[in-house]
C-alpha cells in the first residue's frame, strides 16, 4: 500500500462522529433523568419506617398535649419518653424528607414543653413566686413565645396532614 492509498482511507467519517454524538446524548440524558428522579424521590417520599415511627411519637406528643392535669415528674417522664421516640423518628430518617419530618416532631415537642413551662410559670405568678423583674419582662416573653407556640402547633399540623393521608 503506497502513501496515496494510505491519505484516501477515510479513518473518521461524519456517520462515525454522529454515532459517537448520538450515544453521549443518550448517557447525558439518561444521567439527568435519573438526577432528577432521584431528587425528587429524596424531597418528596416519607419512607414507611420514619412513617410509623413519626406517627408513634406523634401520637405520644398529642397526649402530652391533651394531658394538662398531670404533675411535674409524670409530665417529665412522659416528655422523656416522646423525646425518645423523636430520637428513634430521627434514626428512621433515610430521605430529606424524612428529616423535615423529624425537625418538625422536635418543633411539637418544644411546643408542648414551651406551654407547659407557661402553665407553670402562671401558676408561680399567681402564687408570689417570682420577682418583679419577671413580670415586668412577661410582655416582651409572652409576645415571643406565642409566636413559637404558633410555628410549633403549625408544624404539628403539618405532620398531623402528611401521615393522615
């Protein structure tokens, strides 16, 4: 084979460039897709172990809620025991979304601990048991948790909406 024959031996053609082109394209996009599912799978599922173990420490937190008649160590064990199984809700956690539901778990329990803190700095009032300062700041305090209190019991909402379906 001389040098002529050699130069006219098409070793890239524009089929072989679309081909090439044409199989990127496809890996590309098949990438991108699977990203995208993928993020939205993350954001958007609550696996079924967070599920159960979000609903048992909500249901936990809704008693302590509804249970205002208890004394201080009762109301501390049972807070106690919610947290724990906030705890448990967390280790559950596999997606983002399985964390947003466990931030909003420890949001409720903060609010049942905030009201429960009011009860009991009411009842302090009412019996003399604080200082003047105290109750000169109550104004600036209550307007701030009240603000908390509301986020909180919006967030339980929340929960309550998302494991309900």
């Amino acid at each position: 084979m001389n040098v002529r024959e050699v130069l006219k031996t098409e070793l890239w053609s524009k089929e072989t460039t679309r081909k090439i082109l044409v199989g990127i394209g496809a890996v590309v996009g098949l990438v991108f897709v699977g990203c995208i599912t993928w993020y939205l799978v993350d954001m958007l599922w609550l696996t079924p172990g967070e599920r159960e173990a979000a609903r048992a420490a909500l249901t936990e937190i809704d008693a302590l809620r509804n249970a205002s008649l208890l004394s201080d160590q009762e109301f501390k064990g049972r807070l106690d025991q919610a947290n724990a199984k906030v705890k448990l809700a967390g280790e559950a956690a596999v997606t983002y979304r399985d964390n947003v539901t466990q931030m909003d778990l420890e949001s409720c329990i903060t609010g049942v601990d905030s009201d429960y803190s009011d009860r009991l700095m009411q009842r302090a009032s009412e019996q003399g048991r604080l200082s003047k300062r105290w109750n000169r700041d109550r104004e600036a305090r209550e307007r701030i948790e009240s603000q908390l209190r509301y986020f909180a019991r919006m967030n339980c909402l929340e929960i309550h909406k998302v494991l309900d379906r």
